[in-house]
C-alpha cells in the first residue's frame, strides 16, 4: 500500500513541479499524484472526508476513492460489467452544449439538483443501450450513500467512463491505458441521451444557453423559463435556481448574471463565439424511457 501525505493544493502543485524537474514518472490527477518509485501518494486535503473504508475504519479519503470504495463495497465480487467491445463507442458521447450567441438583459439560471446522481440512480451499471430497461447492478443504493457529497457521487459517472490514467516523465504527458472493472459504456451513453432530451426541451422553451445541466434563460417574459420548471417538476426531476438577474453572455463560458461571473468574465475577455449546438432531438424516444425507469425505481422503493 502506498505511504499517502494529505497536503495543500499548493503542494500538490509544488511536488508536481518538482517530480517533473527530476525527470521522475509520476500519475497524476485533479487532485492526487501518485509516485510508483517510493509507493508515495500526495492528496489534496481540502478535497477529503473521513469516510468508511471497506472494513468499516473511518479514514480521511478523496471523492474519487470514496466513490469507488461505495462501489465495490455494493459489488465486491463484481470482475466486469457486462459490455462487448463494439460498446465502447458509447463513451464517445458527450454532455448537450447550446450557445445561441452573444445576449444582454435580465437572465436567469436554472440548474438541476444533483443531476448525475439524480439520472444514474435509477438506472444499472449494466444498463443495456438504447433505452434498456433492468439490470444485475442497479446504482440507487450508492447514490444514496454518496447523496451528501456532490463530487463522490458524480465520481460515479466519471469511473464508470474510465479508461485511462495521465502520466508524466519530466513535463511529457502519457495516457495511460487502464483495466477498469466498473467501465460501463451503456450507463454513461443513458446518462447522456437523458440530458440530451432535457436540453431539447429547455431549448424549445427558450434557452438561449445549455451546458450540461445548466440553462440561462430570458428572466422576462417568464412564461419560457416557467414552462421548462414546470415540465422538469412534472417529470420529477429536481431544479433549483442558481442566480438571477441583470447579466450578459459574451461568448461560450464567457457570461455574468447578477452577482455572479465566470472567470472568462472576470478576465474582461471579449472573444465572442459563434453560436453552436451539439444537441441531439431525444424527445420521442426519451420520455417514456425515463417515465419507465422511474416507475422501476419505485416499485424497488430504494
């Protein structure tokens, strides 16, 4: 087992630059670096909870290891999700990004509550793609253990995708590839289709603005955002309003509503982005999947 130093991401960043100036290999990751010469692990500790380990010792751990930790301790004997090799394709679809250019007035965010944990919840790390429904491995009880920690519970997702690791030797990057006994390719390409019919109805509603699991819509008139609230609500997909207010978008990621701003804003960076859209039309196929998988998830009343 490796000696592990919890440390501030100041250090992290320190020994970082310090492994890459010895030239010495090294993984490395948003918030841990691991040296395989000496079996040194280096954590960032701000990102840390004490949490149960799998012999029930409470012990300080990144989101990332509590989430695969909650993952074998569902599935311990688990060697592989069940996909083929043609499946691995489905890791190629991404998040739904909407930019309808430049805008100014009064905005408002929307944002889905806990939106990976609220999807995958109801699905199965064997989730069979398209749109199957049932599985060996259903997910709820996990996402209830993780329910209070957003980055472990989107950590989920994120090792369910996984495929390969980031190395360095001296400052060369090296991807790594990586055996991963959770990689699930049909739950990562359900999580995404579900997010992609969300954001074709936010965008029928007025959206000017998607990404991922956020939408910025025109606060006035409020008939456009209230009718997408309205339709998550009925739907049984929690929202919340992240900010509102006076507010412009300048470019992609680049946006000010209210008190709030995005770093490219702060950066008083003016590029303006042409409008863009990777969103997929799920509508027909996707609602009464989601309907199905929900009636499911309560029959097991987890």
């Amino acid at each position: 087992m490796a000696e592990r130093y919890f440390v501030t991401g100041q250090e992290i960043r320190q020994v970082m630059r310090h492994l890459q100036n010895e030239g010495t290999y090294f993984l490395g990751s948003t918030n841990s670096i691991y040296v395989p010469q000496g079996k040194l692990k280096y954590i960032d500790k701000s990102v840390c909870k004490n949490w149960p380990d799998l012999e029930g010792q409470i012990r300080l751990m990144p989101p990332g290891e509590a989430a695969r930790t909650e993952m074998i301790r569902e599935y311990p004997e688990l060697k592989r999700v069940g996909w083929l090799p043609g499946h691995i394709k489905l890791l190629d679809q991404r998040s739904p990004l909407f930019y309808d250019g430049p805008q100014i007035g009064k905005l408002i965010y929307i944002d889905l509550e806990a939106a990976y944990s609220q999807i995958y919840r109801n699905l199965w790390l064997d989730t069979p793609y398209p749109r199957g429904l049932g599985g060996q491995y259903p997910l709820a009880t996990i996402a209830h253990r993780l329910k209070d920690w957003k980055i472990a519970r989107n950590s989920v997702i994120g090792i369910a995708r996984s495929t390969t690791l980031v190395a360095y030797r001296g400052t060369r990057r090296i991807t790594v590839k990586t055996k991963n006994r959770f990689l699930a390719p049909g739950l990562w390409a359900t999580v995404q289709s579900l997010l992609h019919w969300i954001a074709c109805q936010a965008i029928e509603c007025g959206a000017v603005y998607v990404n991922t699991d956020g939408y910025i819509f025109y606060l006035d008139p409020p008939e456009f955002w209230l009718q997408f609230t309205e339709w998550l609500t009925g739907q049984g997909i929690a929202w919340s309003t992240r900010v509102e207010g006076k507010g412009e978008i300048v470019s992609w990621n680049n946006y000010q509503i209210g008190p709030f701003r995005t770093q490219s804003h702060k950066l008083n960076l003016t590029h303006k982005s042409r409008s863009f859209t990777n969103v997929r039309n799920q509508v027909p196929k996707w609602a009464g999947y989601w309907s199905n998988i929900k009636r499911l998830q309560a029959s097991r009343n987890v």
